[in-house]
C-alpha cells in the first residue's frame, strides 16, 4: 500500500519517467508430421538472450539479435509467464497500463502462448489467476483500498471491431477522451470477482473469434483479438482517490504469404486487410523509432487501438513467435527485425489517478423522525418529554455544533458514526476548514493553510502599525494646536481622514544665452514678412457656352525685405566659393554630383563672381536655379531671423 502511494504522488506537472518497449522470442518446435521436419533448424539459440539465423545473402554468415529474454524450443508456458508477463501486473496495483502482445507469421505459435490449451494454460489464463487473487488480498477488509475487476472482449475482423462478449453489436467506433486515453463507446464489460466468473465469460465469446484454414495452419487466426481487463480502485478514507489500470492481452494475426498459403476469395480479402494492419503497424513503429512529427496510429484500427501501448503510457510486453523451419525462414527475419526496431520504442507510463466525492450512506430516518411535530409530541411519554427539555438538550446542541459536518448522527449505524467521528477528529488536528478540506491533498492542504496564516500575521502587524502611526499623530496634534493650522497638506493624517490629491504638472524654466536673447529683441525690431496673402482673379468657363465669368479667389505670395535678401544672397555667393563638397551639399537642391560639378568648375574658371554664375554649371538649369535661390534664401534668411540651432 506504501509503495502505490508514492507512486501516485507524481506531480502532474512533472513528465512521467520513460519505460523501453520489452521484447521476448519464442521458437516453437518442430510440428510432428509436417514438411522439414527432419531439417536443421534455421535459428540457434546462442544463451537466454541472444540467437542467430542463417544470412540469406552469405550463406557463410549468421545474423544475430540480442532481446529482453529468448525462450528456446524446450520452454514451458510457465517459464514465458514468469520471465516476462507476471512482473508487469503489479502497476494495475498502481493505476497504471500494461500491455502484452503476440506478434508473428501465421503458424508460429501466438494463439498458443496467449491462451494454451487445458493441460498447458498460456498468458491469458495465467495473468487472470493472478489478477484475481491479487485484487482479492489487496481489497481485502481493512485494507485502504476496495478494487474491483471487469472484462472485455473484442476482435478487429477486416477494419472493423466487433464485441466478442455481444456479437450483435455491430461494428463499434474507437474515441479518445480528454486525458488521452483510448475507449471504446458501447463496448461491454463484464465484472468478474473469481476465476470461474472469467470462464464463464470468456470461453464461449472465444467460440464468436473468426478462424479459418490454410495451407499453413488448420484454425488460423483471421482476426486480431484484444482481451481488455480493467482494475478500478477507490480509496474507503479521505482524500478518497480512485486509480484506474488497464491490462490489454493482444494476440494478433499472423502475416501471410498468399503464395504459400492458397488463400483465395473470402480468405484472400481476410489476408489483405491483415496484412495492411500489420504493415501499419511497422509504419508506426519505425516513426517512433526516427522521432517524426505525425505517427499514422489512425491509419488502422489496430494502431488506433495499440496507441497506448507503442509510444503511449502503458508498460508493454511483445513475445515474437518464430518457427524453426526453413520454409519459414523469411517470415522469421521479418519477425526478428520488427522486434528489434520494437524495443527501441519509449513509452511514458503514469498512473490514472483522481479524487472523487466520498458519497457517504444514505441515513435511515427513525419512525418519530418521519413523524410531524405534534404527532411526536404525542407519541412521546412523559420522560421523553422530561428529557427533550432545554436544559437536558444544552449539553448535546453545544457537541452537535462541533460537529457541523455530520448531523443525524443518533439514525446513524453505530459503526458509521464511530468512522465518522474518527475522521472529525482527524481533519479538526489538522485545520478547522470544515468539510472542504476533504477534497483536498494532505500535502496541498498543508500549504495553503501556512501561507493563509502568514497572510493574516501580516495583515494584523499592518493593522497595528496603523493604529500606532493614528496615535502618534493625534498625539502631536492636542500637543500643539497652533501648529495644526499651519500645517501642510502633505503631513501625515490618520489613513481613515485623508484625502488623495492628484499632482499638478510642473512648470519647466528654460535658460537662454544672454546673447542670443539680444539677437532676437533686435530681430523683433525689424521688418519681416516672408508671407502674404493677396487675392487674385481667374477666368471659370460655364456649361451653357457664355463668357466666361471671373472669380476670386485667394492666394500667398513670398515676399522678403532687401536686406535680408541681399544677406542670403551673399551667404550663397561666399559658400559656392568657399565650400568644399560636403558643405556645398547642405545648400537646398543640391545633392552630392551637383557638389562636385560646383567644385570643378571653381577650380577651372575660378571663383564665382555672383550667384546667377551658377547657372554655367553642367546640369543646373534656370528652372532649378530659381527654385535653389527661393529655397536657400527662405531658409538663410529663417536662420537669420530665429538664431542658430
């Protein structure tokens, strides 16, 4: 009980720890009467993990693979439970997945490891045995936890899942739910509390699998079977968690070569649709193998079924089943070689755990409680009304409100009251929360109720701290009256009596050089006007063909004083004689090609003796060369009237 306690207490935040995919190879013996017999066999055994087969390609050579376990021709059915199926069922104890699957060529033996026969009982009976027994002890009286155990049986025949148990059903839909999990809507389930109940269940739905005969094997499997037990666990005392693990017992078809087989009409079409799901199968397995974003589990009914176990969150078991004769042999290599990609698949297994309201048993009413008020005053005598005084009810009204989660408690059985009770005085030692907290982790409620308490020591100590700055204040106020009119606004006032003020904006002092403020009074002296507004006369043409009307309409003119004009021009004429390149480009429309051919021409014909020279310079015309003086005297003679930058 411990250990499946630590284990449920895996953060939900924190990813489940990784669980390899384990892969086991049976080799079957010879079959008695069949072709080959006699030969050596084409797979040798090399010790309990590794064998070797014969390389087609170099008949010198031999391919070795290296599993989990390798059960050779003389192992028993009980040595393949022990080894690999019976270790896995203790995570069902812990609400946790397991899976065990048969793969291999038709013939080799799968059906027969799964289920066996009478004398030689295989996986499927073994496993039951044990899971029964094992839910038996652990549910026991007493103990924490009551399991129960329920069963389900189903065939993927030709893309389609038939339920076993309940033929008539149809085909059914395989959904998944919010957590991830793989279910089946519709499918039924039959509980079972002892091995005889699983028999009676079991057997006859066997009879409902579809089998038929081949050249290779006389009741071939032309399905895949998947048995689906499920272990439910709900805790009897609080926090009441319920745990659900899931136990899948697959036994796939085998792959078939229709050119051996002889298939043809409805045992061909069986085989096809085999055949796909098994090549699924390997696609799966191979895509998990390479990391690839999109693993194709829906391509097929079987993947979309197996999802949990490859790659999902179950602890998964494969037995590869291989013959030893060498009409086998291909089939054999390709079981060996999925096996191998097989046991590098990663599985994250973790345990389906959640936390349930605990539905306590309804409460029998006594016959003077279903009674009306007068009627049990009736019905009572004169000690029950002697004892039903306010004085006699003080003492148990002062017990029942400590107990104000669990009224009722005189209708109650006796030995529901005494857990009740006990289960009072357990959450009263560890908070006074009352019944919420049995929803509530033990480890989680502990947290919140430190830093609840943490939260109302901080509020008291501010609380103190205010009442003592209110004191103070007061204090100083009747000490000095006359200072209490004179007081600032800012100064600290009880929090009860003060007010919020919402700032004004500051107001910002720019400091300016005395020189440059006498530049601007004396600019403000003079006459400037850059631009004015006059109104001019333009002919509109009517519609009708009559003369055309003039209208008025307004517009600016740039006008500047001489002096200023006579200034910039004379800025101009000294910067085109002066400046190099790079000043030259400050000037308004000229650009770096026109600095250039400036500077050329003033080292050729020598300085500039007035502006209007600039226009013998290549590429500057008398257009250009009026929009250059407008803007550059505009912007000079700005400078001039506003001060440098």
């Amino acid at each position: 009980g411990g250990g499946r306690c630590r284990l449920s207490k895996v953060g939900a935040n924190r990813r489940p720890p990784p669980a390899r995919v384990r892969v086991a190879v049976r080799l079957r013996p010879f079959v008695d009467g069949t072709a080959g017999a006699s030969d050596p066999p084409c797979v040798r055994a090399i010790d309990s993990y590794s064998l070797e087969i014969a390389n087609w390609r170099n008949h010198q050579e031999t391919l070795k693979y290296q599993f989990d376990a390798f059960y050779g021709e003389r192992s028993t059915q009980q040595d393949i439970y022990a080894g690999s199926v019976q270790p896995i069922l203790r995570h069902l104890l812990e609400g946790q997945n397991a899976s065990v699957l048969a793969y291999g060529p038709t013939g080799a033996g799968k059906t027969h490891t799964m289920l066996g026969s009478p004398t030689q009982p295989g996986v499927i009976p073994r496993a039951l045995v044990d899971l029964v027994q094992l839910t038996r002890e652990e549910g026991a009286e007493g103990r924490p936890w009551a399991l129960s155990v329920t069963m389900s049986y189903l065939e993927i025949y030709q893309e389609k899942v038939l339920d076993l148990l309940d033929p008539s059903s149809g085909d059914l839909v395989i959904r998944e739910d919010c957590r991830g999990n793989i279910l089946i809507p519709g499918l039924t389930q039959k509980p079972i509390t002892s091995f005889a109940d699983f028999e009676r269940h079991f057997l006859p739905a066997s009879r409902n699998r579809t089998v038929g005969a081949t050249r290779l094997n006389q009741r071939s499997s032309r399905s895949h079977a998947v048995l689906l037990v499920k272990v439910d666990q709900r805790e009897r005392l609080a926090p009441f968690r319920q745990r659900e693990g899931k136990l899948y017992l697959i036994d796939l078809a085998g792959s078939e070569d229709n050119r051996r087989t002889g298939n043809k009409g409805l045992r061909l079409k069986e085989s096809g649709a085999i055949n796909t799901s098994l090549f699924v199968l390997g696609k799966v397995v191979d895509a998990l193998n390479q990391g690839l974003p999109r693993v194709p589990y829906r391509d097929s009914k079987l993947t979309r079924l197996l999802q949990d176990s490859l790659g999902g969150s179950a602890h998964s078991i494969l037995i590869a089943n291989i013959a030893p004769e060498r009409r086998f042999y291909l089939d054999t290599v390709s079981a060996l070689n999925f096996a191998a990609r097989s046991k590098e698949v990663i599985n994250r297994p973790f345990t389906n755990e959640s936390l349930q309201l605990h539905v306590l048993a309804p409460v029998k009413l006594s016959q003077k409680e279903l009674l009306g008020p007068s009627e049990a005053k009736r019905a009572r005598g004169p000690e029950e009304e002697e004892i039903g005084s306010p004085e006699h009810m003080a003492a148990p009204a002062s017990a029942s409100q400590k107990l104000s989660p669990l009224q009722k408690l005189s209708s109650m059985d006796p030995a529901m009251v005494e857990r009740l009770l006990s289960l009072d005085r357990l959450l009263g030692s560890q908070g006074s929360q009352g019944a919420p907290l049995l929803n509530t982790p033990r480890r989680e409620r502990m947290v919140l109720m430190k830093t609840v308490e943490e939260k109302d020591l901080e509020i008291e100590r501010l609380k103190m701290k205010q009442k003592e700055l209110e004191a103070k204040v007061l204090a100083q106020e009747a000490a000095n009256p006359k200072e209490k009119e004179n007081c600032s606004p800012t100064m600290l006032r009880p929090l009860s009596h003060r007010t919020v003020t919402v700032a004004k904006p500051l107001k910002k002092a720019v400091v300016m050089p005395l020189q440059l403020i006498q530049e601007q009074t004396a600019s403000l002296n003079a006459e400037f006007h850059i631009l004015k507004n006059k109104s001019r006369k333009r002919k509109v043409e009517s519609l009708d063909g009559s003369e055309p009307e003039m209208k008025a309409e307004d517009c600016w003119e740039l006008q500047i004083s001489p002096e200023l004009l006579a200034h910039g021009r004379q800025k101009i004429l000294d910067l085109l004689n002066e400046g190099s390149a790079r000043d030259l480009r400050s000037l308004q429309r000229i650009g770096p090609k026109k600095a250039q051919l400036i500077v050329g021409w003033r080292e050729l014909h020598g300085p500039f003796s007035q502006v209007e020279d600039l226009e013998q310079v290549e590429g500057i015309t008398g257009k250009l060369m009026e929009s250059f003086l407008k803007a550059n005297i505009l912007s000079l003679a700005a400078g001039q009237r506003c001060g440098p930058y």
